[in-house]
C-alpha cells in the first residue's frame, strides 16, 4: 500500500510540474492583452508553444500577440500551423485573409468564410 502511495505522489509531482511548464495561464495572457503589452505576452507564450505546437489555444493567443505587434511573418506561422491542425478554422482564416497571404491564397480564405460563416 505504501508503495502505491508513494507511487502516486510522484506521478501527481511529475505531471504537476510538466504542466505548470507546458501550458501557460490565461489570466495572464488576457492581462498582458489588455495592458497591450504584446511584447511580454510572446516571451511569455513562445516556451508553451513550443512545448505543445498543436494546442490550438496557445497558437491563437500567440498569432494574435504578433499580429498586434506587427510581426506579420511570425502571427501568419501561428495561424498557418492552425490551419494545419482544423482547416477550417475561422480565426484562423479571418487573420490570415487581413495578413494578406497571395492574392490566391487571400480569396480562398474568403470563400471558406463566406461558406463557413454565410450570415456574418
């Protein structure tokens, strides 16, 4: 019985740990938001999203941190990769049609809103 116990308090330990270094607290990314310090919020995603590159989650809040911080390039990785993950992704979509893409690509992403979000 002991050794189950103590089994127990290890895996609870290890998995506590992990994510507590894997995932990243929503409070504080919605406070760096709202003080627009975007700059902060990327430092303070970029570990997380690294270590879970397919939380749809992280890859929003950091696509977001970017394009508001005008890191075009980066904020279009993040909402590429979302795409990769659910391919219709309006988030996703929207941004990439405002980052402007390729004209090709731009309409494509339009007429998967249009169908996706006909009333909007």
């Amino acid at each position: 019985m002991k050794h189950i116990l103590s089994t127990s308090i290890l895996l609870f330990s290890v998995v506590s740990s992990f994510a507590k270094t894997r995932f990243a607290d929503k409070e504080t990314v919605m406070k760096y938001f709202q003080e627009q310090e975007f700059s902060e919020a990327i430092d303070y995603l970029k570990p997380a999203v690294e270590a879970d590159s397919t939380n749809m989650t992280l890859l929003a809040w950091s696509g977001y941190a970017y394009y508001m911080s005008d890191r075009t390039h980066e904020s279009g990785d993040c909402y590429r990769r979302m795409l990769t993950i659910d391919s219709n992704n309006t988030t996703a979509l929207h941004y990439l049609l405002l980052l402007g893409d390729s004209v090709s690509t731009e309409m494509d992403y339009a007429r998967r809103l249009i169908v996706l979000q006909p009333l909007k």
